[in-house]
C-alpha cells in the first residue's frame, strides 16, 4: 500500500480504464487518464493510493475546503482492485489507509458516490462506519443526481 | 441574481446559517460559515449565487477538475430559499445561473447530493435534467455514502 507518485500515472490510467471498462461506463484511453491524473497529483488536490505490484488496486482521494465544518472535505473518488486480485481483503486494505490519509490530511468528513447495485463495495462502507442515511439508521437516504453540461 | 462578491459573506453565512437550522441540521454560526465562504470565495474553487435583496436565496457551486472528462466538475454543493420567499421560482432562477456559470467556467458535468424526502428540490433537478439514476430513466439509483472522521 502507498501513495502514487507521478511517475505512476500510466499504471493508475491503466486501472481506471479498466475499471470503467469493467461496468460499461465511457473509457478514455489509459493515456488521457494519465495526463489528467499527472494535472491533478501536480495541482496537490488529490492523493491516489496503489495496492500490490501489478498495481492490484487503487483509491482516489479528493480534498477541498469544508463549508461546514472547520477541516477538509474528503471525497473518495474512486475505489477499485483487479478481478484477478479481488476476495483478499484490498479493497478493505485500500479503505483503512484511504481513511489514515484523510485524517492525516486534516480532513473531517468522507464522501462517497455508490451506485445501488454495487453491494460489495456499499457493505465495505457500511462496515467502516458510511451511512447513505440522514440523521442515524432509520433516516430516509440521500441520493446523488448529476447531468452533464 | 448575481454572483456574490467578499462584501457579502455576512449575507451567505446567515442564509446557509438558516438552511440547516430549518432542516435541523448542525448550524456553525453564521460568523463562522462568512469565514469559510471567504476564504473559499478566495481560493477560487467557490462561486455563491444571491437572488434578491434580502437575500432571499442562495446556490452555492464548487468546481474542480475531473477525472473522466477534460473539462471541470461542479458540484451544486448548496440551494436555498428563505422560506417567506418561496413559490416565486427563485430556486428555477438560481438554478438556471447556476447552469450557465458552470457551462461558462468549463465545466462538462454538475452533481447535487440530495435526501430523498426533499422532492420539491428533487423534482427541480428533475425538471432541469439531472438524473439519480445510472443509464437511464430505469437503472438503479445512486447513494451518497458519508462519514465523519
């Protein structure tokens, strides 16, 4: 487990396309990904963790200003391990250091965008303490909408 | 509708101060949200939307760059109209500058986290396009998934 650096692009374009790839979503190409991952490890905002030498697994943190609370905001971009490499525990792995980094980093909440279907990765959260609940575990969810522009 | 300068912090601490202490949510004192917002509204990533004299509505947009699309991603992280003040289409004004500002400022995609019970907001963004559903009208919805650290 570590913190990628930006000789390390090309791997996490690899794995990114892949992981779209993987659930049918729109792809670019491995190299645009690196060159847009390259902007944003070089603007400081974002901190992308690797698991295992393939890379295996990746998680991609993003950190800005909070309007609520006096720390940072932490969105966990992106979570995904290898098929190759899934059922030994690097999901779980990536997670604990993803929530160490955010601490570390001064940030006071984590947000995640979960599709419904995904119930692995949402039992993983709802392991770690992540609710889609407002206001305890009887309280109606929140959603995500979005458009593009 | 305008685009609020540092003058107004005083005005947007006290709206958003409003906003949650309605939706009984932790409300920072409104002292305390004025310097958060200047300090974002100075880093740069921070466009506030006012509408009116009082003022009688907010939308607050945070932008950064994205990682599936070469443009930027914006979030409407905040929307409120005071209460004494609804039913005049304020929220549709706020909304549709807060179109054009993130299509003027490059952004290709807008995200809105929202509870499920806030269906006046909900069918707005509905209205407008936006979407919690993945693929279509009849795919599974999307969660926003959150802890505090």
């Amino acid at each position: 487990m570590r913190r990628a650096g930006l000789g390390e692009v090309d791997s996490i374009g690899h794995l990114l396309h892949e992981f779209n790839r993987e659930f049918g979503e729109p792809a670019p190409p491995p190299s645009a990904l690196a060159d847009r991952l390259r902007r944003l490890l070089d603007v400081g905002d974002t901190v992308v963790l690797l698991a295992g030498d393939g890379p295996d697994g990746v998680a991609v943190l993003r950190f800005r200003l909070s309007i609520w609370s006096p720390g940072l905001e932490c969105s966990l971009a992106e979570l995904y391990v290898a098929p190759r490499r899934r059922g030994l525990g690097i999901g779980r792995a990536l997670m604990d250091a993803a929530l160490r980094e955010a601490t570390g980093r001064g940030a006071d909440t984590m947000d995640i965008g979960v599709d419904e279907p995904d119930t692995v990765a949402r039992h993983l959260y709802e392991r770690l303490g992540f609710s889609n609940r407002v206001g305890g575990p009887d309280g109606p969810v929140m959603y995500v909408y979005e458009r593009e522009l």
